[in-house]
C-alpha cells in the first residue's frame, strides 16, 4: 500500500512539473511571435536638438516612417528580432545602426545624425 502510495504521488509530481515547463514555453512562445511597437527620437549629434522628417527605414522589411515635429518615429508591429535601422537626411550623413535587437523589453532607440557640413 505504501509503495503504491509513493507511486501516485511520484507520478503526480512529475505530471504538474512537465504542465508547468509546456505552459512556459507557450508563454515564451507568444511573447516571440507578440507584434511590437519599434519607436524612438532622430537627434542632432552635436546639438541634441530633434530632427523633423527624417526617413527611418527599418531594413529587411518594407517599413519607412518620417519623423514627427518631436523628432519622433515609430514602427508597429514589427516581429522580435535584430534589425539593421537606418536614417537619411538632407545635409546629414546617413546612419546605419546594425543588428538592433527588437523584443518587449527593448523597443525604444535614439538615433543620432551627424551634420555632413
């Protein structure tokens, strides 16, 4: 009787430890393939002053936004993963930051334009 007990309890422990594991991984699983919003500012590098209407590409995919009065873009949803983000402006040399990692926690960047005078 005791080992019979012992044996439903071991089973037991090992079911509800494997439910467990399979409902992370559908959580981790979710949160990958969630659409994000990618956003950030274009600044100036020598002035930190916004920048309006700066092209900002994200590569890869058929995105382009301009930036607002607040220098503002943003993207939405964009799929987690690493990115190429480049931004072009009149009289400013274009930028491009590679392998920009996108996912729920990191979804905001700055980008800084450096004047080509």
């Amino acid at each position: 009787m005791k080992n019979l007990f012992l044996s439903i309890l071991m089973v037991f422990a090992v079911t509800v430890a494997m439910a467990g594991e399979k409902k992370d991984k559908n959580t981790a699983d979710a949160q990958l393939n969630t659409p994000i919003e990618l956003s950030g500012t274009v600044i100036d590098q020598t002035t930190n002053e916004a920048l309006v209407g700066v092209k900002v590409a994200l590569e890869g995919t058929d995105m382009v936004t301009y930036t607002d009065f607040d220098g503002s873009y943003s993207f939405a949803n964009v799929k987690t993963g690493t990115y190429d983000l480049t931004a072009s402006y009149v009289s400013y040399d274009k930028t491009c930051l590679e392998k920009v990692s996108v996912n729920p926690e990191k979804n905001q960047v700055t980008i800084s334009l450096k004047s080509s005078n």
